[in-house]
C-alpha cells in the first residue's frame, strides 16, 4: 500500500476508549478490500486506526469509513440505557 492515515481519538478516560476500541475491533478485517486495509489499537485512553491504501481514492474512502465507524461508537457509548 502506497498511502496510509492514522487516526487518532483521545477520550476522557480508558474505559470509554476501551468501549469504543471494542465496538469497532470486529469490523478489522471484516471491510478491507482489494485497495485498503485498517488496524486498530488502543493505548490508554486513545484510540488509533490506520488506513493503508493502494491510492488517494482508496484512502479517502476509507478514512470516512472508519470516522464514521469511530463516531457511530462514540454516540452509541454515550446513549443512556433504560
């Protein structure tokens, strides 16, 4: 892969991190395709993703993708369960 991106997401504490890591681990892997590929790790309190691409097309696909995995999480999380 000739492109990549790291995202990285900072939360107020582990847990939240570690809830949001665990929401999106079971799509690694799960939406790679031909052109991109995503891993994710959680330190602490940050959670990073790295996109790797074939070409820009690829990488900016991928990058919405997992900001819109990430943020789906991160909204999920945060709802109050009856």
């Amino acid at each position: 892969m000739d492109h990549e991106a790291i995202l990285s997401f900072e939360y107020d504490d582990g847990e939240r991190a570690r809830r949001v890591e665990r929401s999106v681990r079971p799509e690694v892997g799960d939406i790679d395709g031909d052109r991109t590929t995503a891993t994710l790790d959680r330190d602490g309190a940050v959670v990073s993703v790295r996109v790797a691409a074939a070409d820009l097309v690829a990488l900016r696909a991928g990058v919405n993708t997992w900001s819109t995995l990430v943020g789906v999480a991160e909204r999920a999380g945060a709802a109050d369960i009856p």
